[in-house]
C-alpha cells in the first residue's frame, strides 16, 4: 500500500504537467496569432447581389488548418426588375409600398455541408486571419403569392396579380392602393426543391480567439427541379447566380 500512493501522485502531476504545458502552447500560439480552437459556432447576415439572408454555421477543426462545416441558411431571392412604388392614394395615406408586376415572393432553406481552410494566420493578436470556405447541399425553395389591395367599383380588394384581363385593366388603370401585407399568402406557398454551391473568402479580424468577428466576401449558385416564377412578363429562371458579404459573429472552443 506504502508503494501505491506515490504511483497515484506520479500519474496526477503528470496529467496536470500535460494540461499546463498544453495550456502554454496554446497560450504561445494565440501570441503568435494561430487560430486555436476544437470547434466554432458563426451567426451571419448577409447582403446578397439579388436579395438578403441570415446563416448559422458550426464547424470542428480536424487538423491545425483545415475543418468540417456544416450549416443552414434563409435567403430571400428577388427579380432584378423589381421596383418597389409607393402605394397609389398619394397625400399622407399609411398604405404599404409595392412592387409593381409581382406575383409571388421566392425564399430558399439550405442545408449544407463543406469544408474551411486556413489561408494565413493572424500573425498577432491585431491581425487579420485569411481562410477560405466552400459548402454545398439541398436548397428547398418557397414560393408564397404576392397580394396587392385595389380599388374597384368604390371598394377595396385584396387580390393577386395574374395575367388575366381583369387584372390587368386594374394595374394598367392605377387603382392599385398598395401591397397586401406579410400576413398574406403563407398557407398557399409552393415547394421547389433544388440544391446549391457556395464558396467565399473570410477575414477573421476578432482580437480574441475565442471570438469570431469578421466579414466573408464570395458567390453561390442554385439550382431548383422547375422554374421560379417571380415577376410577370418576365422569364422565369431555374438557376440562380449571385454574390454575397457576409457579416459573421460567434464562438470558438
């Protein structure tokens, strides 16, 4: 028993030698501005070149510069001929603005797996960490109609635009008063599945490394099984193209 106790003190200070000298590196490191970490977790708004859209993204880290990432994303996408009007009443009316030819608002959810590599270290603790990410997945796609309110014969509707004549005599006349609200449509959206690509560039300038602070500047493609009507008289895509900057923040472990 007398030999026992110093075999169980041995092991203790050697595991705690470990974690001290462990911690030292680690220390050292973010001295020298290495990204240190296990795993990471990023929110991020982002401004896209055809709409907006927000992001969350986890990632682990596998070996001292490359990791895994994996993610979700909602987007809206938007017809390069949009062109919000104010509502028709004119004076100091409360009616909400409108798209002129709209017919239904496009938004995608996307599911999404990838990789991150570090291009350049931070080099301090002020500097800039460079690293280049890439992912790809399924994007499932939500179409919901676009409402307008309209005044015809003395009262106000609320309708959707249609190529049809009754429609049309009515935007073609001005009596359009505004757009329908957001509380409209949602229980007669589409589903359009499809999948989608995206690759950028990210600048980590967070001056701690457990903080994740930075911007990511890249483009993203989508695909989707049928076509993405959007406007009317306009060709409708299947495939979307488009750039984004991303404003990230978040934790590292």
């Amino acid at each position: 028993m007398a030999q026992e106790v110093p075999k169980k003190q041995t092991k203790k200070q050697t595991r705690k030698q470990e974690k001290q000298k462990k911690a030292t590196e680690m220390t050292r490191q973010e001295e020298e501005g290495i990204l240190v970490y296990s795993s990471q977790s990023i929110w991020g708004l982002q401004l896209r070149t055809n709409g907006y859209g927000a992001f969350y993204e986890k990632g682990k880290k596998k070996t001292p510069r490359n990791g895994m990432v994996y993610g979700i994303e909602f987007n809206e996408i938007k017809d390069s001929k949009e062109d919000k009007l104010p509502n028709g009443t004119g004076g100091f009316s409360f009616g909400n603005p409108y798209v002129y030819g709209k017919i239904n608002n496009f938004y995608s959810i996307q599911l999404g797996i990838g990789g991150h590599r570090i291009m350049g270290q931070k080099g301090n603790k002020n500097g800039v960490a460079v690293s280049v990410v890439y992912k790809g997945g399924l994007s499932l796609g939500l179409l919901r109609p676009y409402y307008i309110q309209v005044e015809e014969s003395g009262s106000t509707q609320t309708i959707k635009y249609a190529p049809d004549p009754k429609t049309d005599s009515l935007f073609k006349y001005g009596f359009i008063l505004g757009s329908g609200g957001l509380g409209k449509g949602w229980g007669e959206m589409k589903f359009k599945p499809g999948v989608f690509a995206k690759t950028g560039l990210r600048f980590d300038f967070g001056r701690y490394n457990e903080v994740v602070s930075g911007i990511e500047v890249g483009v993203s493609a989508e695909y989707y099984t049928s076509n993405i009507p959007i406007m009317l008289y306009q060709k409708d895509k299947q495939f979307f193209y488009q750039g984004h900057i991303a404003f990230m923040f978040g934790r590292r472990k």
